[in-house]
C-alpha cells in the first residue's frame, strides 16, 4: 500500500523558539527550519534543523547568524545531485565565506563569526554539521546524548588530555570558542552521523543561553515528559529563571514514525533505472527502435538509419536522465564524526521531581514576595493535580504540570516586566 501524501512530512514533530534573555538588549541568535518541499526532495535532501549564535560587536552578531540561517538551507538544498553530508559540508563552506566577506567589506562588522549547528533528518538517519558550541542533542528513550562535539577552549583542552578533569586558565573565559562561521577565510566543518532514526527520537538544537543554565539531566527529564511546544517554552523558561544572562535559542525535533519512511525509501528513490527516466523518453526509445526494425525489414535503409539515429539520442536522454536523477541510491551512508560525545542516563525519580518542585515553589514564592500581579489560582491547580498525579506514581505527568506551572508563572511575570519594568529572579 503506497503512504498517503504528507507521511513524509509529518513523521516529525518540531517547534522552535528564540528569546531575547533577561539581560540583552539584541538577539544575536539565529535559527532555520527548511522542509523539504516534496517527496522525492524529501528523499533527496530530508528535513533541515538550524540554530546560529552570533558574536561580534554592535549589530554585527546579529548579522552574522542571520547570514548563516539564510544562506545554508539554501544552499543544502540548491544541490539534489550532491550526497547530503558533502552538500551540508558545502552549505557550511558557503555561509562561512559569506560572513567573512560582509566583515572584510564593512568595518562595522569585522572579525563577525557565528557559531552554526544543523541536524537534517533523512529516512538514512539524522545527520549534523556544525561549528562552534550550540549543541545538538538526541533523546533516545532512557538516554541523552550530545552528537556535537563543542569547539571550545574547555572541550578541546580535555580532548587534548583525555580528561574532564581540565580547566583552561582563568584569564580565558569558559565560553571562548575555538571556531566559528566568518571569522577566518576557511573555516572547518565537523560532520556527524547518520544516526539510523528511531521512533520517538527526540532532538535539542540549542545556544550556549539554554546549555549553559540548564543541566544535561534537566533537559533529558524536560523532554521525555512534554510535547516539544511546551518542552521548549519549558526549556527557555527555566534558563531565564536562572538569570536569562544570554539569549536563549532552542528547537524540539521528534520523530514520529521512523519506519514509515525508513520503508518508503527503496521505491521513491527510484531504486531501478527504469523509475527514474521520463514515460515520453521510454516512449520515444521504443517508437523509434520499432519505426527502425520495420524500415529495414522493409528495405527502407535510409529510414531505418534516421530512426535508429532517433533512439541513440533517445537512449542519450534517457542516460542523461538516470544521471541527474540525484537518486538517493547513490549515496552510501557511512559513519562520519566519532559522536555522541556525552551520554547522560534519564532519571525521574525523587531527587529530580523534588529539584523540579523546587524551582517552581520556589518562583511562585518569590512572585508572592514580591506582590508581582500573576494568576496564582491556575498556577496552583496545576500544583495541586501534581501532587495527585505524583502520588499515584506518574513521574512524566508530575514533571509535565511543574512544566506548565513554570511557564504559566513565567509568561505572566515576564508580561509584568514588560508592564512596569521589574526582573523576574528568584529569592535568595
Ligand atoms: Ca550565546
């Protein structure tokens, strides 16, 4: 039975979301989502998955992610015949070069980098390209791991000496990275995967403001336990409960049904010659070779020549055909990168959902402190159906009401911040 229309399209479930932060008065980050537009581009290309965390001085981190979500799904996708992971690389390239000659040309924006990671999800698996230190994270039911590697001093001083236990010296701050997109000339793309997709995969596109407030275990627990809309509001509320200090960027990818596409592969990507030339090429192959056969049996040499010349030149297109094709059969998944880099068990236990709890009385506290204007009613009876679903032992539907009483709670303070220009931090 053939798939209905769209199953390629909906076999994930995404949602993304880019915040200004507490303490910034820009957003330098960047993000891109770019579908493929049709089955066989789906085929050809996947889905493409982008978040871009500028740096440079004035607007010119703005510009610089900017130029990176603009100009690398373009060019993913401008190049069907090219295997995935070399177009991405490619993409990368490009977008690197576009920075960098925007720098050399305005002084304003010299020296202008972007950090750039993208996952594209292919029925061969996810595949990521990246440089600099926004992650790219997959939960696989009881696991998190981060498939980026960081390029930044830390990771590589620990790569370098083959422990966690090195710190860089205290005159280079944490968050110095070792590469990104615009700053130099040529820039070094890192590749990983494909990762063969399962269903229920779930992927974290994310900034150093989401990554570098909220804990590994945190966002293994946060997406297990909601949709990705409300793990991602989760997510950019909680590092903004922790100070917001940067902007903060995140996209939730799940997929949903794995083996649907996985088993559509083979036909639609016209795994026989014959699938992938036009009906009116085989057409005119055949009439011509038939027109040919008759006028020679017929001693009609001078025909017979001119049509068997037609079917050269219709077997020529047809060749031409199955070459530009772009067949995804062409290309042969292997294992690039050495990911994923970390891997962090997933716990809902006491410990956590207590932590959880934590930082949501903690906040509705503070609210109540403070006099700030928030509904505390709904607040309160998402608390209150917590604490029932709680004891009869459902860890995911605990954590998923703290979640919504975090962003409920967060949505109205932060509405207030905007009112009367007052900071939603915690008590100490
Ligand atoms: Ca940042």
């Amino acid at each position: 039975m053939q798939p209905s229309v769209g199953y390629w399209q909906s076999f994930v479930e995404y949602a993304e979301l880019t915040d200004v932060g507490l303490r910034r008065a820009n957003n330098q980050d960047s993000l891109a989502t770019m579908l493929a537009g049709s089955e066989a581009d789906f085929f050809r290309r996947g889905h493409l998955f982008l978040v871009a965390d500028g740096m440079g001085r004035h607007a010119a981190g703005e510009l610089a992610s900017k130029i990176a979500a603009d100009t690398v799904p373009l060019q993913y996708f401008k190049q069907p015949q090219v295997p995935p992971p070399l177009a991405l690389r490619q993409a990368l390239e490009e977008g690197n070069r576009r920075i960098f000659e925007r720098g050399r040309q305005n002084p304003d924006f010299a020296g202008m980098g972007t950090t750039t990671c993208v996952l594209v999800l292919l029925p061969q698996g996810a595949l990521v390209g990246h440089v600099g230190d926004s992650r790219i994270y997959r939960l696989r039911r009881n696991h998190l791991e981060q498939l980026t590697f960081d390029h930044s001093v830390v990771w590589e001083m620990q790569a370098a000496a083959k422990s966690n236990n090195v710190q860089p010296p205290a005159n280079i701050p944490k968050n110095y990275i070792t590469r990104s997109l615009g700053h130099d000339a040529a820039v070094k793309v890192d590749l990983e995967g494909p990762f063969p997709l399962e269903s229920g995969d779930t992927f974290l596109l994310c900034s150093d403001g989401l990554s570098g407030q909220v804990e590994d275990d945190e966002i293994a627990a946060i997406l297990s336990c909601v949709e990705p809309t409300e793990a991602a509001q989760a997510l950019v509320d909680l590092a903004n409960l922790r100070g917001g200090p940067d902007n903060i960027t995140v996209i939730v990818a799940r997929v949903r049904d794995a083996a649907r596409v996985q088993n559509a592969l083979p036909p639609a990507a016209g795994g026989s010659l014959l699938g992938r030339v036009s009906m009116p090429v085989w057409v005119a192959v055949g009439a011509s070779l038939l027109l040919s056969s008759f006028a020679f049996m017929a001693a009609q040499a001078a025909l017979g020549t001119a049509a068997a010349g037609a079917a050269i030149v219709a077997l020529a297109v047809a060749g031409w055909q199955i070459l530009t094709s772009g067949s995804p059969g062409k290309w042969k998944p292997r294992a690039l990168g050495r990911g994923p880099h970390t891997r962090t068990e997933l716990r809902l236990g006491d410990v956590e959902l207590d932590k959880f709890r934590g930082t949501v009385t903690k906040l509705r506290e503070s609210a109540a402190h403070q006099s700030w204007t928030v509904d505390f009613e709904k607040g309160d009876r998402l608390l209150a159906e917590a604490a029932v679903l709680r004891k009869s032992g459902d860890a995911a539907g605990t954590l998923r009401n703290y979640c919504r009483t975090l962003s409920h709670l967060m949505r109205q303070i932060r509405k207030q911040r905007r009112d009367v220009g007052r900071e939603p931090v915690l008590d100490d």
